[in-house]
C-alpha cells in the first residue's frame, strides 16, 4: 500500500511532519523520529510514526483519523504555519 503526502511540515523541535492520504478517505499524521538502532549503520535509525489526539485499543496513537481533526493536528504541531 503506497501513501501520499499532502502536506510536510517541522514541528518546533527540527522533526519532519507529513499529513498523509490513506487512500480510503481517512487521514494519517506521520512524525519522522530518531532513535538509538546498533544495527543499523552509524546507530540511528529513523521510523515514521503516528500522531493523533485519540488513542486505539491498543493505546498507541490512531491512524485513520477524518481530514479535518488530522489537519488541525498538523497545523497545531508545524511550526511554520501555526
């Protein structure tokens, strides 16, 4: 499953923001993160994770969220429009 990016952006720590188009109507908030990887070459690795207001069964950040409520969690969290 291929997703697009909307918008980029960079919150105000420097990290790179990406609201994404899932495809089904539903939208994704994506922070670029770096963490501690000894396997990987030079020990950083970096993952795309979700950002959300709500919380999934699971208790990690949900995915799939409206346009609306993922676009104000952008503009809310990118320094360069917000």
């Amino acid at each position: 499953m291929t997703r697009k990016a909307i918008k980029h952006g960079t919150d105000s720590r420097g990290r790179k923001l990406a609201l994404v188009d899932d495809g089904n109507g539903s939208f994704t908030v994506l922070v670029k993160c770096a963490n501690y990887a000894a396997h990987v070459r030079g020990g950083i690795a970096y993952t795309w994770r979700a950002v959300s207001s709500q919380r999934g069964p699971n208790g990690h950040a949900a995915t799939s969220i409206p346009l609306a409520e993922a676009t104000a969690i952008f503009l809310r969290r990118n320094k360069a429009e917000g």
